[in-house]
C-alpha cells in the first residue's frame, strides 16, 4: 500500500497491490474523484447520463467510508471510475 498525498489530505491517493482482495465490484481496476460541489457533482453525473454511459449508483466498495451521494461509470477499458461527493 502507497500512500500519496498533495497537501489536501493524508492521503489524496492510495495505491494498493494485493492478489486475494475481492472488491465488490469485482474488478481491482478503479479509482475515485471527490468533489465537494453538489451542483458541479449534479452537473458531472448528468453529462455521464446525457451520453448514454451505463452509471452505478452509490460506492463500489460498501466498506467505504460513507459520502453525501456516489456514482460511478465503466471507462472502455472496463476500469470503474467512482465520483463521490463529500459531506
């Protein structure tokens, strides 16, 4: 596990490399963005729809940390990119 951080927060990035986790999304390929904008976040998860994305609602992992709203789309690569907004 590596963290990275750049100055926000302990940890703005965490890497983690480790053969037996099973995620809940089924897949170890995945990052998050946070956003702390409700309207900016409203504004992202519109255009994700607006583009006929297929959107996951809430977080891909139940353990984590729980956030004001999540989602979360499939990049052509099948990699999850999760959007959380922050309480």
């Amino acid at each position: 596990m590596n963290f990275l951080s750049f100055g926000h927060y302990h940890h703005d990035m965490c890497l983690v490399l480790h053969r037996s986790l099973q995620l809940d999304n089924n897949s170890m390929l995945s990052f998050t963005l946070a956003m702390r904008d409700g309207q900016a976040f409203d504004t992202v998860l519109s255009r994700a729809k607006s583009m006929g994305l297929a959107v996951r609602e809430g977080r891909l992992l139940a353990s984590a940390k729980p956030v004001a709203r999540a989602f979360s789309i499939q990049d052509p690569d099948r990699h999850w990119i999760e959007i959380i907004l922050e309480n």
